[in-house]
C-alpha cells in the first residue's frame, strides 16, 4: 500500500508507520526530507503530471472572484471596469533608496540623472497596448524624502528590454549592496505610518521576507550619529523564512536588529530588567507593533497571477481566525501610548475590518484607530467600509449570523458581521486605508493604525499590588486553564549566543591594543556563537539587545542577531588576529583610535576599488603621497579608509588592508560597484550587456576573479587578498 503526500510523492506503509510513531516527536523537516529522498530512491513512483502553468498563460478571469467583490462593494459601479482593468495588468517597477543619508542624496542624483536621463527616451509596448508607450518615472510624494520611485514597467520588462539593460543591472547591484530596495509601493505604507523613532521597542510579528522590516530598520537608524536606543525584532512561524530575514538584515549592517522563529499567535511574554528595582524584571512592552498578517493576497494578483485559478470565498473566512489572534496578541504586547499597524494585501472585508471590528468590541475603550491620511500626502484611496456580507463557500451571502445554515456556521462567523449602524460611530472603521490597483497604478492594500490608550479590560497593571485586609482571608486562586497546545517548531538547532564577559575576555586586550578602541566601548556587547574552539566571527549587538538575548533565549527560539565586526585571520605577521568587517564597520569605526584610520583621498580611493587582481593589491608608489605618508608608519593589518567629498558631502568608510608594500580595501562586488559609482569613477566593466554576445564584448580577463569586486568576505572558500601579501602565509 502506498500513501501520496502533498508535496507530490509516494511512501510506503512501512514509512507510514515509522512517522506515525513520531508524529509526537520534535520532528527535524530538514533531517525528514532527507529520509522521504531516500525512500523515494529505494522505491521510485511516477510523479502525477505537474499542472501549474507559467503566468503568461494564466487567464486572467475568475468570475466567482467578480461576483464577490462587486456584491461587497469594494469599488464604487462607476470604477468597476477600471479597478478590473489595473488587475489584470502586470505589476510596475517600484524601488526605495536606502543607506545613509550622504550616500542616498547621491545615488539619487546618479538615478535621475544617469539612468532616468536615458529610459525618458525610449518607448515600449507594454502588456496587451497596441501602441508603444513612453516611460515616465514617478516619485511617490506620500514617502518621506521623496526616497521612492516608480516606473511603469514591470519586472519582466526590465529584465527583457536592451534598452533597460543598465537600468536592470543598477537595481540588481544596488540591491546586494544594500542602496536600493525593490518592494511593491503600497506595501512599504505599514512602515511609514507605524512612526519608528530610534528610541523604540519595535515588534514585527510575521516579518518573513522582509522588506518592511528593512524599512523598520532604516527608521530606527534616521539618527546616524547614534546607535539606537531602540531595536527590532523581527518574528516569523516558518523557520526557512527566517532566514530571508537574516539576509535582510545583513543587507542593512544593524547591531540592533533579532530574528526569532515563533508562532505569533502565542508569542511568550519576554522580560528585561527593572530600572527602578535593580536585579528583577518587568515584562517587555513594544513601542511600536506591526501585524502583516497571513492573508488570502488577492490584492497581489498583479505580482502573482496564479491566484486567479484558486481563488475562493473560503479562503478568508479560513484565515479570519489566526489573524485575529495574531492581532490580539500583538495588542496585548503593545505598550500604553504605543502604536500598532495592522495590515493584509486582501481586499477581503472579512480578513480586514471584520478582524478590526471584532477587537474594537473586545477592547472597548483601551485601543483606538487612528487617522493617518495626513501622513500620507498625495496617496490615493478608499476608507475603511462599515458594511459587508459575509458568505459561504456556495457564494450565498447572509446579513446576519441568524441567517447561516447549521452546515456553514462553522466556516462564517458571528465575528465576522458588521456593527450594526446605531454603533458605526463607536468604532470609527472608516479611518482604515483601502488602496485598490486603478486608484496609482499599484497593487492592493488594507492599512489599520491602533493606539492603545489604557490597559486592556483582561490585563493587570504590574505596578499596583493587590489590596488584603488583615482580617479577610486571601481569595483562591483561580484555576489555571490547560496550556495551549503550541505549535512544534522545527528547523535547524541554533548555535548558542556567547557574550563577552567584558575586558578580560580572552581575545578582546590584543583587539582593544591594535585598534585603540575607545574605553566607552562596551565588550559585553561583543559576542561569539560558540562555547569552545576558536572564536571565528565576533558580533556586535547594541546594550538593549543584549538584554533582550540575555534575558529571554531560553523563552523564545532566536535565529540570529548582531552584525559580524571582527573575523578571525591568523597570520604569522599579525599583531592582532582579527580583522575589521565591512558589515559592523559603520557600528564600530567611532570607537576605533587614529592610529587604524586613514584619511584617503578620492584618486587614491578609486584606484583601490578598480584593483583587478586579488594577489597584487596596488603598490604603496602608486598612491600620493599624502596617502603613502599616512600609513607609512601603520603596522600590517586591517584599518579602515576613510573618504569625505567636502563639496558633496559624500562620507564613505571602507574596511582597508595595510601590507607590506601595499594598501587595499576588503569589499565584497556589490559594494565595491556601489563605492566606484558614487564616487563618479569608470565601472563598466561590471556593467555588462547581456544581449550582446560574448564575441562582441571586449574580452577583459581582469574582471573574473577581480580582487575587490570579487572576494567576499562571507565566502570561506575565497582565497583572502591579504592573506597572499608579500611576507605573509597562506592559512
């Protein structure tokens, strides 16, 4: 007997059994697939025929979906055939520069001038249009500092027209190098109106892939001169998806940033120390809540036109429970005062103000929405709607529970009704942001903003203690209930977070020495990821996150956090065996002594990041001799260069590489393209023309293998640049 799996395969009984027996067990998926390839080796089976379709062949139609919508209004009759016409298009082109804010005054020159100079003069036939369209780039004015920009194009057209060849290979650069962030348009809104500042406590409840949580992250840095007192953490229920986080994070270099792998519906209460009552803890409260819950995405069918062959009604009256428990829980974590959003990419009242209304009735006064149409200047949209219908899977809607047959009254809801008219005013439901796809050419999007103003009706206020009179006896306690059944977390088994006990740390006194680190520099919040051996990677977490670790590790599973600072390289003419690293540079260069920094100027910069061979660094005879000057008397190691454009503004710090007759920098190729791009230097050699073929483009056998451009310090594979300086071993 065979059993079919949904991932399209076949097991035995026999495997049937096994898995049986551990189904109570904490199953490793990972360790699991490897056995399901195993058993599929020992007893091969025809795979059913794969009948996805590729998206140009999708029709685009669902005439359930049509019925649905226009029944619950969510576009007024006389914009019907334009809401249904922007959906059935492909979705634009929209990217964000990101960076400090010299480096993203100039890449923002450099797109306006460079790259939107050249596209404003071609034409292309986009989509079903008869005739070929200009492209017209355009600032999204409700995005503060005019930082997001839109092109009518889609991905697929960038990727696929010659003429946008450049324009493609500036946002795949820019993108790995962390200067740019390519995000539908309406869904970086959540961001914008939660108001991040550097001081709060920020919770992103289903983070994974990412990209708001980037925009989270830029927020809390908008005060470059400091470390944020604040930081962000960023939670996801799919351990695989924790680690696009991860990749995320390390595009944007935060010590204040953690990633933790938990159901949000039960996230456990977390703790931090007690100010005003030293050696105990208070529960932890965020600042700022965001709830991008799981959602039916039907708003995304522009990006992901497979959603026409599957959409049904179920669908979001399945999710409306799990996302009413992640918002309840995320209100329950939010601190009084604070702020939360609350958003879907659905346009489905019943995942939306159904879920806002129902946690409305149960807060009462406690939590209240908020109208931010003044923080979005210029964006179009729709209010909340105060009335909807919710339906069956057979597509007959009700206007109230009463009316629900017995067989469906577990797929609707009484929850999921309407308020009646008479308190349409108690809730305010019209201040949520609905954005359909015809209102700028977007996707979709539902946006609700909640501040919680008191305590919540079930919540207790940790500051008062209860009152007993000496004569009346103390009241039971209350019967606890029985513990949610949780869901099992799988995944990879983390390696431990190990901070340093402080200046006696073992390795710290030679890092401290060698790069006259600054005695306000706090080593405890320097850390390793093992117990024993050799200390490879050191990371650098901000004071509050370490708390954050410290207090909770062995309460919620955390995937990862710190940025890398220093990474061993054992050299026989090494005084110090780490070197700097270009993710936490930014983080720790102001603690770092004069004596490991070098004022570089912009020739001697640019000759640096244009090195095409990774054994032969430029000669020290080749720089000025300001520069040559300045490290004459440097001792072989890392250091960090520093450039400053004093008529631009333009501030950059590279991690550098003093040898013996030579000077370096130590860039992975993204950066090394973004650096000799702001700086205005020649970088064509990365820019290649992939409709060209290879016998038309000049052969340079520089570029492959090129040192600066190439080596990636994440790579252990790579041979290191300096570790083939003259006088040194290999390791």
């Amino acid at each position: 007997m065979l059993f079919y799996l949904s991932s399209r395969r076949y097991i035995s009984l026999g495997e049937h059994i096994r898995r049986m027996g551990r189904r109570n067990r904490n199953v490793n998926k990972f360790a699991q697939r490897k056995r399901e390839r195993k058993e599929q080796e020992k007893n091969p089976q025809q795979k059913p025929a794969d009948t996805r379709k590729h998206y140009e062949d999708i029709v685009r139609e669902n005439a359930i979906f049509e019925e649905y919508y226009k029944a619950q209004k969510v576009c007024p009759d006389d914009q019907w055939d334009d809401f249904m016409r922007a959906i059935k298009k492909d979705l634009p082109t929209a990217f964000r520069i990101t960076g400090s804010k010299c480096e993203t005054d100039a890449l923002l020159n450099i797109v306006k001038s460079q790259y939107f100079s050249e596209i404003l003069n071609h034409k292309l036939k986009l989509d079903d249009e008869k005739e070929e369209e200009e492209i017209k780039p355009v600032n999204l004015p409700w995005y503060p500092g005019g930082l997001v920009w839109q092109l009518p194009v889609s991905r697929t057209h960038i990727r696929r027209n010659e003429p946008l060849y450049r324009l493609h290979n500036f946002l795949v650069a820019e993108t790995e190098a962390g200067g740019v962030s390519r995000q539908e348009a309406v869904s970086m809104i959540p961001p914008v109106v939660l108001q991040v500042e550097p001081h709060h406590k920020v919770l992103d409840m289903c983070a994974a892939p990412g990209s708001k949580t980037a925009q989270l992250i830029e927020f809390l840095h908008s005060d470059e001169d400091k470390m944020p007192t604040g930081f962000v953490m960023a939670n996801d229920v799919d351990n695989s998806r924790c680690y696009m986080l991860v990749h995320q994070a390390k595009r944007l270099n935060s010590p204040c940033i953690i990633i933790t792998n938990h159901d949000s519906a039960v996230l456990p209460s977390l703790v931090v120390s007690d100010e005003e009552n030293p050696g105990a803890t208070k529960p932890l409260k965020f600042d700022r809540v965001l709830c991008d819950v799981p959602c039916s995405g039907d708003a995304t069918l522009r990006k992901n036109p497979d959603i026409w062959t599957k959409w049904s009604t179920g669908n979001g009256n399945n999710l409306h429970g799990i996302q009413y428990r992640i918002l309840r829980r995320g209100v329950e974590l939010l601190s009084v005062g604070g702020r939360l959003v609350y958003s879907t990419c659905s346009f489905n009242p019943v995942e939306n103000e159904a879920v806002v209304h129902r946690i409305l009735q149960e807060t009462g006064a406690s939590v209240t929405l908020v109208d931010v149409q003044d923080l979005l200047p210029g964006l179009k949209f729709h209010k909340g709607m105060t009335h909807w219908r919710p339906a069956s899977k057979d597509m007959v809607f009700y206007n109230s529970y009463d009316e629900v047959p017995e067989k469906w009254q577990t797929v609707v809801r009484p929850q999921m009704f309407p308020p009646k008219t008479e308190d349409l005013d108690k809730y305010n439901l019209d201040r949520c942001i609905r954005i359909l796809p015809h209102h700028q050419d977007t996707g979709g999007f539902f946006v609700a903003v909640f501040e919680k103003t008191a305590l919540l009706p079930w919540e207790k206020d940790p500051t008062k203690k209860p009152d007993v009179a000496a004569d009346e006896p103390a009241e039971e306690p209350e019967k606890k209930e029985p513990p949610k059944k949780r869901r099992r977390m799988g995944g990879y088994r983390e390696d431990p977070f190990v901070f340093f006990s402080g200046e006696n740390e073992d390795v710290f006194p030679s890092i401290k020495e060698f790069y006259d680190l600054d005695t306000k520099f706090d080593p405890t919040c320097l850390l390793t990821r093992c117990h024993v051996g050799k200390k490879k990677n050191i990371y650098l977490v901000s004071a509050m996150v370490k708390e954050v670790v410290q207090k909770n590790e062995n309460s919620i599973k955390i995937i990862n956090t710190g940025v890398k600072t220093f990474v061993r390289c054992d050299n026989k003419n090494m005084k110090c065996p780490f070197r700097l690293s270009q993710e936490g540079l930014q983080s720790i260069a102001q603690y770092i002594g004069p004596k490991r920094r070098v004022t570089i100027l912009k020739e001697d910069l640019i000759l640096i990041l244009q090195c095409d061979n990774p054994s032969k660094p430029p000669e020290l005879k080749l720089f000025t001799e300001h520069t040559q000057n300045m490290v004459k008397d440097f001792a072989t190691g890392s250091c960090v260069l520093e450039f400053k454009d004093t008529s631009s503004g333009l501030s950059l710090r590279l991690v550098g590489w003093r040898g013996v007759h030579s000077l370096r920098a130590y860039t992975a190729a993204p950066d090394t393209v973004h650096y000799l791009r702001l700086l205005g230097a020649d970088y064509s050699k990365y820019d290649v023309n992939k409709f060209k073929k290879a016998a038309e483009v000049p052969k340079d056998d520089s570029i492959e293998g090129s040192g600066t451009a190439s080596t990636s310090e994440n790579d252990p594979n790579k041979t290191n640049a300096m570790d083939t300086e003259e006088g040194m071993n290999v390791t």
